[in-house]
C-alpha cells in the first residue's frame, strides 16, 4: 500500500504513522577541536525517528549538538560514525553526484535569516536558485514561485526587492519559500524563529503549521525554547551534552517528564501564576554545562543531576524503550511510572 | 481598435495583465539588460561620468592625433624647450620635438601599459587568492606564503629583475609590474572569500544540490569581488606611474617613443631651466588616475545593491529641492 501523495488542496491528509521519512542511527559527529588533541563531541551518539507526517521537536541548551544533527542530515557536515536514512535511502553514505536529486526532497530553514539570503540577488532570483540549479527551471516552476512567495505571505512587490530592504521576519518567510521552491518532504527548521521577535515568531508558527498541512511535510523542528517547540510538535526529543536524554510524545514528556533533566528544563520554564499559587517543584540546576572535548563519565548529565548516585558517574545509562512511545536514558527510569525519587513527578501547572 | 500599438506582435492569449507584466522581462536579451544597466549607471553616478568621459576623450584625442597632429618624433633642434605658441600649443622639448602631440601618442602607450600590468596583476591574484581563501589548508599556505615572498621584494627590484630576465621593452616591464601587484591583489580576494564563505547561503546553495563550481561564481565571486575592483581602479593609476618610473630609468618605452613616463624623465633632467616641461605630463598622469579612481569607486557602489539604492534615493531628494 502506497500512501498517495497529499495534494495542496486536500483537507488534513492522512498521517501513515508506521513509516519513518527520516532514520537516525547512532550519530556521532566529532569535531577537531582548536586546540588539545580531544575532539569536541557534538554529537554522541543519537539514534532517532521521524515519522512521515510528523514534527519532531529537537531541543537542549545551546551546545547540546541539535543544530549539528540538523546539519548532518542535510550532509552539511560529515558523520563521524553513524548512519542517516532518508526515506531508505543511506544519505550519510551517498556521493555528492548521487545525493543532488534526492536533496529536492528535504530541505532546510536556518537561524539566521539575513545570513540565509544573498545580499546581491534579488528575492525572485534567490528563490529561482534552486530551480535552476536542480534543472527545474521551467516557466510553469517559476510561476510557481510567484504563487509560493504569495503563500508565505509577501505580496508581487516584494520579488525584485534585495534582502536589506526587508525585515528580519520578511526575510525568514523568503527563506521558508526557498525551502519549498523544490517539494520536498521533509524541512529541517533550525531554530528557524528563534532570531525573530515574539509576535513574529507566533506568525511564523502559525504559517508552519499550515504549510505543514498544505504540503503534505514532515518538520525536524530544532530549537530552545520549551514552549515554542511543544507548540508545534508531535513527539520531542531532549538533547544535552550531545546526547538524547528522553524522547517521546510532546504532552506525556512535558506533562511527565521521566528524565531529571526533562523535569529540570520543564521546572525552569516561566509560569503565569503568582507565586503563593505555585504547586510545582523547582528543580534548580547547579553548575555550567560541562566542556564537550572532555564530557563526563557514566551519565553525562551526572553532575548537575540533584539525584546522582554512585553508578551515574561509572556506567553510561542505557537508551531504554520504557513502554508508551517513549525512550529514556537514566538508569532509575524503567517504565513510564517515573523516577523512584520522592520529589519527582509531574509538576503540576496551576 | 483591436490593440494597442505595443502588444500588436504578441499572440492573443497574452491578453491577461499578469502574461502582460511578465513577457517584455522574459523577452529580453541578457545583453541588452547589461547595456540597460550600464546606461543607467552612467546616468545616474557624475564620478562614472567624469571618469569614462575622460579616458574616452584621451583615446579619442590620441587616435585624432595620428591623422592630424605633428609627428611627435620630428626634431627641430633650432627650437628646443621653447614656451607654449601658436605652432606647439605645449613647447618643444629638449630635442625641439612637440610636446603636445607626443603627449597624444604617449597617451596610448602609456594606457596600454598600465592596462597590460593591471591584466597580470588580475590574472593572477584574483583566481589564486580565490583558491587560496576557499580551499585553504595547505594549498592556503602555499599560496599566501609565495605571496608574502614576493611582496618582501622591493617592488622595483623585482620588476628590474624580471626585465633583466625577459629584456627591456614596455610589454616586458608592464608584465613585471603585474607580477609586482599580484600579491596584494591574491590577499585581498582571499580575505574577502574567508568572509563570504561563512555565509549561510553558502550553505544553503549547497542544501539545494549547488555544486562547488556553481557556488564560486554565483554567490562567492559576486560577494567578494567588490573591493577587488576598488583597488583594481587603484592600480591602474599606480600602474601609470610604475611605467614613468620604469621609462624613466629606460627600462619601459624605449626611445624615441613617446610615453607620459618618458616624457616626465626627461622633462626633469631640465626642471631648472624649463619648469613647464613637466607640468603637462604630470598633470595627464594625474588627472588619469584620478578618473579610474573615481570608476572605480562609482562601480563599487553601483555593484552593490545596498549602496546603489542609497545614492539613488539621495540624488532624488537633492534633485526635489530647488
């Protein structure tokens, strides 16, 4: 059984949650560090699945390697071991040459939206570059772009402008229409609203949600900002120190968070409550996040864990599947019951 | 009335306003949109203006000067560094040859010869500062430290040098200049692609299946290139003034040809007794680098997309007040 294609003008299509668009398999990337013979490991070893259909919510503290996953699925930077698939197919393992067609099927939308765009083009020319370089170009494909930079939102005016007449949120809706020049499946968002500012980010949100439908994608949605990925995500993962901590449904994570970490970074986040109506327990992390050219032993999350004991600092906890969808890398963790810890447990939201 | 004057060749179907809109920018011929452009930077940049204008009227007044003008190298030793007058507009020189018309013929000369070292120069530092800048690891050493090498050499030294190698002539010397220039030249196109290699775009080209090749020449060779032009524009006047020099210690032009360099050395040789002798060459030189200084700083601006919107909204708001 094939699934069919969603068509722009379809109502919500239908979700095969059985097949995976995107398959990572014990990612490493280390880097050459500067100086001292350590490599910095910015990604230690991350498997992952994203299914078709889905957004898959990356997040950790910056430097926790989730920005490194995203640029080694677009083959920005090499695996050091470890295998990325992309609808079966072995990217990390194709050459260039091969790899040149299937790229029109995923795509990426970067931070940065000033440093995205080529300040000598202008926007139609920026958003033809994909076509012509994929030899697309046809004059169907490039009306086509006309009606894509409608679709984000910019009117006609906007095609023969350059990138320094336009606003950081502007440009980052060119950036988005870039990346669906070529149809792709899946779209890589790298803190892709982070540089905007709030009431432009809920726009973009919003407009990515709906492109989502519209295009029948899946989202790896990479960021920091707990609620802003919970929004739009189906299944999050949580990242520290270049590994995967938890990962599982967005709601159950966050409503109960199996991993001290998760509970951690979910304790830490704001609340619209006064303070004589706060229920929830504080979880206050001591200490910075440790170097990755020399990350801890054991549990790299050891050291700032306020339940650490003796093997957490010995024995690398297993990624374990505790039942419900969900994965969690702590050694006190066995079922989606929780942490046998007192203090633990949901943190409660008045 | 079926239609109108202007759409009369285009098919019917072209009827709707967003076919309408689109068909004269399809239809036109890359050439013909370069020749727009630069038609409209002329108009629009009074350094352009001033700068293309005078080397047109230079090159126009050397070719007038072949047909019309006295033969600069006729010797008319009963008057020799004699003033301005009605029959040597600029004097004679020491040989009682007139310094207007070699003045003319020098201006050729001399054009070309900074043309010739400008070329070399470009040639040459441009693509192996581009590799040096994009490629880096060794072949970055390798290149940068040539580079430093040759730009510890005293640059008339090794332009001597290198005419010693080759023998004396201009083309020589001027090929030896641009040797000279072509470090500076491979620095700078090298800092400028460390710079614009970080981009995002860069990365972003690459997402969409860019190759290597495709990438230098639509997003590096475009963002880099700016200042590169600025100081090509420089050289062109240094370059006027490394072949007077070269000329001048009778390794460039050799004699009896006239070039604004020559004409300075020996125009100095007599600064006590006829002053006036070195005011026009040395006012030409001048003037002309000025004139590629100023297109060059026009073309760096009209380059740019930022810069160009810049100055064309303030020349309109100059232009609105009285």
């Amino acid at each position: 059984m094939t699934e069919p294609k969603p068509s722009a003008t379809s109502v919500v299509p239908a979700v095969d949650r059985s097949g995976e668009i995107l398959a990572i398999d014990g990612l490493k990337v280390h880097y050459k560090a500067r100086q001292g013979k350590h490599p910095v490991r910015a990604v230690d070893g991350v498997s992952l699945q994203i299914r078709r259909g889905e957004t898959f919510g990356l997040i950790g503290e910056s430097g926790s390697g989730k920005s490194t996953i995203g640029r080694a699925v677009m083959r920005l930077v090499e695996p050091t071991s470890g295998r990325v698939h992309f609808d079966g197919k072995p990217i990390s393992a194709m050459s260039r040459r091969q790899l040149k067609q299937l790229r029109r099927r995923f795509q990426i939308v970067f931070q940065d939206p000033t440093s995205a765009l080529d300040p000598r083009k202008t926007i139609i020319n920026s958003l033809r570059e994909p076509l012509e370089v994929q030899g697309l170009a046809t004059p169907a494909a490039l009306d086509r772009v006309d009606l894509l930079l409608s679709r984000v939102g910019l009117n006609t005016s906007f095609r023969d402008r350059y990138p320094h007449e336009l606003s950081g949120g502007q440009k980052q809706r060119v950036n988005i229409a870039r990346a669906l020049v070529l149809d792709p499946v899946l779209l890589v968002l790298d803190e892709a609203v982070s540089a905007l500012d709030v009431s432009v980010q809920a726009e973009v949100l919003n407009m990515f949600a709906a492109l989502k439908v519209e295009f029948g994608l899946s989202v790896l949605f990479i960021g920091h900002d707990l609620a802003v990925v919970a929004h739009i995500s189906d299944r999050i993962g949580v990242m520290y120190l270049g590994k995967l901590m938890e990962l599982g449904p967005t709601d159950e994570v966050l409503d109960q968070p199996l991993h001290p970490y998760t509970a951690a970074l979910r304790s830490a986040e704001p609340e619209v409550v006064p303070p004589s109506d706060r229920v929830r327990h504080r979880i206050l992390l001591t200490g910075e996040i440790p170097s990755p050219t020399h990350p801890p032993s054991g549990c790299v999350f050891h050291p700032r864990c306020p339940y650490a004991q003796e093997v957490c600092s010995t024995t690398v906890p297993e990624w374990r599947d505790v039942g419900d969808d969900r994965w969690v890398a702590c050694h006190f963790v066995t079922s989606v019951d929780g942490h046998p810890h007192p203090t633990w447990g949901s943190p409660a939201l008045g | 009335m079926t239609s109108s004057p202007l759409t009369s060749d285009a098919p019917l179907a072209e009827g709707s306003p967003l076919v309408v809109n689109e068909a004269p920018s399809r239809r036109q011929t890359p050439n013909r949109r370069r020749a727009a452009a630069v038609g409209s930077w002329l108009r629009s940049d009074r350094r352009a203006q001033f700068g293309v204008g005078f080397l047109v009227l230079v090159l126009l007044a050397a070719f007038a000067a072949k047909l019309f003008a006295q033969n600069p190298l006729t010797q008319d030793l009963n008057h020799i560094l004699d003033g301005p007058s009605g029959k040597h507009w600029l004097g004679t020189d020491d040989l009682g040859r007139d310094v207007f018309s070699r003045l003319l013929g020098g201006s050729l000369v001399s054009l070309r010869a900074s043309c010739i070292a400008v070329g070399v120069a470009l040639l040459i530092g441009v693509p192996l500062g581009l590799l040096a800048g994009f490629r880096g690891g060794i072949t970055d050493e390798i290149v940068m430290r040539c580079a430093d090498t040759l730009l510890a050499f005293p640059g008339l030294v090794l332009a001597v040098g290198v005419v010693a190698m080759l023998g004396p002539g201009l083309t020589n010397a001027m090929v030896a200049v641009g040797i000279v220039f072509a470090p500076s030249l491979a620095r700078l196109m090298r800092a400028q692609v460390l710079s614009v290699k970080e981009h995002l775009y860069v990365e972003a080209a690459v997402t969409f299946g860019s190759s290597t090749g495709q990438i230098v020449k639509r997003h590096i060779i475009p963002n880099a290139v700016q200042p590169v032009i600025v100081q090509t524009s420089l050289l062109f006047a240094l370059s006027l003034l490394a072949e007077a020099g070269l000329s001048f210690i009778g390794l460039g032009v050799q004699p009896p040809d006239p070039s604004w360099g020559s004409m300075l050395g020996r125009a100095y040789r007599f600064m006590q007794t006829a002053p006036l002798q070195m005011i026009a060459p040395g006012l030409i030189v001048m003037i002309t680098a000025l004139a590629f200084n100023a297109i060059g700083d026009s073309l760096r601006d009209e380059l740019d997309p930022i810069r160009r919107r810049r100055r064309r909204f303030s020349r309109t708001d100059a232009s609105v007040v009285p």
